[in-house]
C-alpha cells in the first residue's frame, strides 16, 4: 500500500515537471503543447519522458552553441563581432596601442 502510495507521488510529481517545462517553453505553438498536455497526463510516465525528452532536445537546439563565440559571431544584438580595429585599440594602428609603455608597467615608457 505503502509502495503503490509512493509511485503514484513519483509519477504525479514527474508529471507536474513535465508539465511546468511545457508552459514555460516559448518553441512550442498552442497546438503542440495541447498535444504534449494531454501525452502527459493520458500516458503518465511515457508520455511525460517524451515530452521532458522533445522540450530537452528543442532547448539545446536553440542555445546558442559555445563554439560560436570564437567565429567572429557575437551574442550581443547588434553586434556582429567585427569590430574597427582602431577601435579596439584605443586609436592606434593594428599592433600598436597607442599608449606609452606595455601592459602592467602603468603606462611609463621612457628610459
């Protein structure tokens, strides 16, 4: 009785998750979440497997991906990554910094 009690808990609590993923999901149209809605709660576990398993797969589908950063793409809006390189460089030219001195000295370039 005990162990029929828990799995109803586990199955009703795996179902909520499941359910609180679907609405917070912006990738869905109304009539996919009214479909995995009623997946959820007419299959109770599988249907709220396959759902948590669509909306994990739609997430990392739509994250922007780490290996993008270094390509010159930007997560920024409006920033495309290809920056002036003036600047970038504070006014100077490419390889120059347009400062006296290298970095960690404090800008002290003479003798």
């Amino acid at each position: 009785m005990i162990q029929a009690s828990i799995a109803l808990g586990l199955v009703v609590v795996l179902n909520l998750v499941a359910t609180a993923m679907l609405i917070r999901s912006d990738f869905e149209s109304r009539f996919q979440k009214t479909a995995q809605f009623l997946l959820i709660w007419i299959l109770p576990v599988v249907g709220a497997i396959l759902v948590i398993g669509v909306l994990t797969n739609s997430r990392e589908l739509h994250k922007p991906r780490s290996s993008d950063a270094g390509s010159g793409t930007s997560l920024f809006p409006g920033s495309d990554g290809d920056l002036n390189r003036d600047e970038v460089n504070h006014g100077g030219r490419w390889g120059e910094s347009g400062h006296d001195g290298r970095g960690g000295d404090g800008g002290h370039g003479g003798p």
